[in-house]
C-alpha cells in the first residue's frame, strides 16, 4: 500500500463509552465504531449489554445510517448479525431477544490490522444447567476502504464472520424468519423520505422473504442531502443468495430493518472442527445509487472470492498405500459370505480417464481378499462381457468406465460396431437381471450413459458435475445395515459432486447417502441442482439382480476412511446377495 493511499486508520476509545468500542478514522474523519466490550449503562438494564455490533456507521459526511436501541426494539444494535437460535445437545437457546436473559454474544477482545480491525467474540448460554457456557467461539476480520468518488463519495466495509463450535458436538442454527446479517437504519429515516431496493427490484414493500444478492437502503440526510447503504452478500455464502426479512412499512412509521437470513428455510449444522464463514460488504455513501451501479458493485464483489484449487492431488498406487488400506480396511465383514463369489473388476475408460481408477481396484481387491467375500479378476477387455465369459462372475464391477462422445456407449467406443455393442449391452443386462449383481463405482454409471435401460437397470445416467469441493454426505437412514458403518455421522470429504439424470425423477431405488446442496457451488445450476434432494449412493432390485452404486469417490483419499471402505464392502456384499435389507425403491416406500 503507498503512502498516498495509506488508509490512516487509528484505534481509539470512544468518549461516550470509554475503553468499550473501537473507532476507526479514515482521512481523519471517524466514520465506524465497533463495540469491542459489553455496554456498561444500556437501555433497559443489564440484560441488554450487548456487544460485538457497529455503531454508529457514518457516511463520509458524517451522517450516521445506523440506530442503537431504538425505543422499538431495545435488542436491535446497529449493524449486527447474532443466529436467533442455536440448538446442541437438547438444549435451543436463543440469542437474538437479549431480554430474554438466554443467550447473548459478547465480544471479548480485538486489535488494529493493517486496513481494520480482528475481534473475537463468544457466543454464551446464559441458562445452562452448569451455569453460563460458551457454544460458538467468533472471530470477526473488518476491513476499511480509502474513499472513493465513484459511484458516489464512500467507502466500503467487508466483514468476515467466522464461526467455530466448542466442544465436540456439532451444533444447529435453527431456522426462522429472522436470524443473520441485520442493518437497523438510523431513526431518520421513515416512511416519507427513504427507499429499499434489492436485487431482484422489490421495493420495502415487496421484499420480505424474497431472495436478494443486495440491498439498497437510501434516504433524507442533513441539508437535505441523500445518503445511504449497499449491503452485499458474497455469492460463497450459506444459502446465497440469501432471503431476506424486512419489515411492512406500515409498521413503525417506515423504520428500516433489514436482515440477510441464511436459515429462513432450512436450518444450518455446523461441524466441530470445522470452521462457518460468512463474507458481507457494505458500501456507505453520500449522494444517490442506480439499481445499475449497486448491481455493478455487487458484481465487483463477487470477483473477490479467492480462486483456490479444489483439486486432491494425484499419486500413484504404492506397496505403501496398498499397506495402509489393508491396515484400516474392515477385520471381517459386517455379515457373513454365504460363499465366496467370483467379481470382474472391469476398468476400461475411453472417455475421462480418473486417475483414481487403479487405487478403486485396489481397494476393492482388498476389501474382498480381507474379508473372504470374493475373490477379484481384474481386466479392460469388453470380451469379458460376451454370455459365455460373463457368466462365470456373480458380481460385475464397473471401475469408473467413463465412454467417449456424443454416443456415450463404451461397447461401441471399443468395437466401432453397432452390432457387436449392442450384443454386449445386452449380455451385460440379461446378466444381472438373471440374478447377479453389479457395482458402480463413481464414473461406471456413465459406461453406456445415453441407454435407457442401462439407466433403469443401474437407477441413473450422469449429467454433470462442477468443481471438486468439499462435500458432506449425510445417511439416508441411520438404522439400514449398510449404512451401519457411519453411525448416523456424515461422511465429509473432497469430491466431484455427481448430478444425474433420470435417478430423482423415477427414484427406483433406495437411498443410502445424500449429498448436502446448501453450500454446493454448481455456477448457474446452483439453484436448480438445491432445488430437490441429490443423492449419491443407493442400491436397487432389478429383475432377479441387486445393483449398487457408490459415487464417492473422485480421490483416492476418500478411501483414506475405514467407515467409506466398510460401506463399500458392505454395497459388494449386498450386490453379492449376502445382505437382507429393504431395497424396495422410494417411489413405492413413500406412497
């Protein structure tokens, strides 16, 4: 940063609370105050010594957009963003209502960065049975821009609110209409001389629980001036874009209360050990804002998100990694073989080649060499598919077999004859329908991707998926044995995330892990892919035959996970006939 556009940002005491807040001044004007410590003489008593908010937050002119307790709403703070309740281990404790006296956040410590300021805040149940203990533990990162000109004279604030269970339990942040990210405007305003504007163009009377990527609040300052805020989600956000909750401005004479809502709908979990962002900029101006430029600056935004790898890396199969999956690979099977079978490992790719192709044989081979179920011939060659070689294999498993082109068809992408594909499709399908089984992994249900019956028999065809990212794949139902394994906890892990087609509109299958959308990035699929459940493990009848198809995983570190490879084991040996369990498909349970 030069000189010239060093923000000469000092940390001071406020005069009106002494060592309670931080200021900040840029350009010598102090335009944003955080309360760093409880307030020690709040309206209305003890129970309303919140901390960890702003304000005031002024334009540069001055004019403060935000208001502190208003006589309305004693517990509204400003600019602040507290869950209205957060539920762990029986107990739902709201921390919104501070009058309530339950829960309440209180910022504990914070100091200068370069360009703002870091805090760190707890979030506390007052009522424990034990007495007070602290649930969320906060770290707040604020930083300040220089002034600009253009699109009007401000500057920005970006906040990142990072969120971290204590202890080892995970926690929810229950959903309900308001909860979040909340701007209460300043007293000024009202129904005759300020305006709300969202993204999508509703106006305060329109917006309430409307989505909204930023929120325009504009309206009468001193001189009769206008002034104003841009309040900007991050599209990386839970939930983005996020719902909002604003009030009718009927009520309260028009008094401006906006609240960016990730949990209107769905409530969040938050993993131990497992950290919850949250990015929000605000743009704080004098002057006016088109929808056009407020779009313009959330756009500018958005490109702030940084470009990260999501990609594993790749490594080759080693007699060491062979040696750390036979150590954590399953002692013995969750049930018995009734006899030892007899699987083809079949891993031709003519298409997207994985290179987790040959650590997905080794494990398998593991798997059934560990626990006796099945003993494993591996090949690449389509001859083994033809009725008289096919026939000596009781399970089929077909090793990420990506085809190629617009037939998607991998006997043809090999024969380069319609008949002769044909042929193979079917020995393949006569095969299990006969009473055999056959096994997916990953990429395998995209073998013959553009035939409807190897979709029917498989439960599937693939779509498309996005970047590799984090992913939490939650059980179906805890209680199904092969599922076991898991003990109702997700399986969380890097992958590419599966869509496919056909598998949720007919649902011929039962379920078995379900891919968590909410924080799934799928570009501009993002909306339609949340639209419904997505599973990525099931398993299915089909004629006298058991299918099973595994999704994870696109990195051989998955595999990395003993509870994944007894889940596998146990999707063999019910695609082998070992495992009695309900395979009816959804569509019939759910009638």
């Amino acid at each position: 940063m030069t000189k010239r556009l060093l923000l000469f940002i000092l940390l001071i005491g406020s005069q009106a609370r002494a060592n309670e807040t931080l200021s900040v001044k840029v350009d010598g004007k102090e335009l944003i105050s955080y309360q760093a410590k409880p307030m020690s003489e709040p309206n209305g008593g003890d129970k309303f010594k919140g901390s960890n908010f702003f304000h005031p937050i002024k334009t540069p002119s001055g004019f403060a957009v935000t208001d502190l307790q208003p006589k309305d709403h004693l517990h509204h703070f400003g600019l602040w963003w507290p869950w209205k309740y957060v539920a762990t281990e029986g107990r739902k404790v709201l921390c919104w209502e501070l009058q309530k006296g339950d829960g309440i956040i209180e910022a504990k410590e914070s100091k200068l960065t370069k360009d703002g300021f870091t805090a760190k805040s707890v979030y506390i149940d007052r009522k424990a049975p034990d007495g007070p203990k602290i649930l969320i533990n906060e770290t707040l990162n604020a930083t300040v821009s220089k002034i600009i000109d253009k699109p009007a004279n401000g500057y920005f604030l970006d906040l990142e609110i990072i969120h971290e269970v204590v202890g080892d339990k995970p926690l929810e942040v229950t959903k309900h209409r308001y909860s979040g990210f909340c701007l209460r405007g300043t007293h000024a305003w009202n129904n005759d001389n300020s305006t709300v504007l969202t993204s999508e163009g509703k106006d305060y009377t329109k917006s309430n629980f409307t989505k909204a990527k930023w929120v325009r609040v504009e309206g009468a300052t001193e001189n009769d001036n206008t002034g104003g805020v841009v309040m900007m989600s991050r599209p990386d956000n839970h939930a983005h874009p996020e719902k909002l909750r604003t009030w009718d401005p009927k009520t309260h004479n028009g008094a401006i209360f906006v609240n960016f809502n990730p949990v209107k709908d769905k409530s969040l979990t938050i993993q131990p050990k497992k950290k919850h962002i949250r990015h929000y900029r605000l743009f704080i101006y004098d002057g006016k804002i088109s929808s056009e430029q407020a779009e313009k600056l959330w756009k500018d935004y958005s490109e702030t998100i940084p470009k990260k790898s999501t990609s594993l890396s790749a490594f080759k199969v080693t007699p060491e990694w062979i040696a750390k999956i036979e150590k954590i690979a399953p002692e013995k099977p969750t049930v018995p073989p009734l006899r030892q079978r007899k699987a083809l490992v079949f891993s031709r790719m003519t298409g997207f080649k994985h290179w987790v192709t040959p650590h997905t044989a080794a494990i398998i081979k593991t798997l059934g060499t560990k626990s006796g179920a099945y003993e494993v011939v591996e090949s690449d060659d389509v001859k083994m598919f033809e009725p008289d070689t096919i026939k000596q294999f009781d399970i089929i498993i077909l090793n990420n077999t990506c085809s190629d082109g617009k037939k998607r068809d991998m006997f043809w992408d090999v024969t380069k004859n319609e008949e002769k594909a044909a042929a193979l499709e079917k020995s393949l399908i006569d095969h299990i329908a006969n009473g055999n089984g056959l096994v997916a992994m990953h990429g395998g249900i995209a073998m013959q991707n553009n035939s409807a019956e190897f979709s029917k028999m498989l439960g599937g065809s693939f779509a498309f998926h996005p970047a590799q990212q984090e992913i939490t794949c939650t059980v179906v139902d805890p209680k199904h044995p092969l599922l076991k394994p898991f003990d109702g906890k997700p399986l969380v892990h890097k992958d590419e995330p599966y869509l496919f087609n056909n598998a949720y509109k007919d649902k011929n299958f039962r379920p078995l892990l379900e891919m968590d959308t909410t924080n799934l990035n799928c570009g501009n699929k993002t909306k339609i892919v949340r639209s419904e459940k997505r599973y990525v493990a099931w398993i299915k009848k089909y004629g006298k035959g058991r299918v099973f198809y595994c999704s994870p995983s696109h990195n051989a570190q998955s595999f990395e996970n003993p509870v994944l490879l007894q889940f596998i084991l146990n999707g063999i040996q019910y695609a082998a006939g070992d495992f009695e369990c309900d395979d009816s498909p959804m569509k019939i349970k759910e009638k």
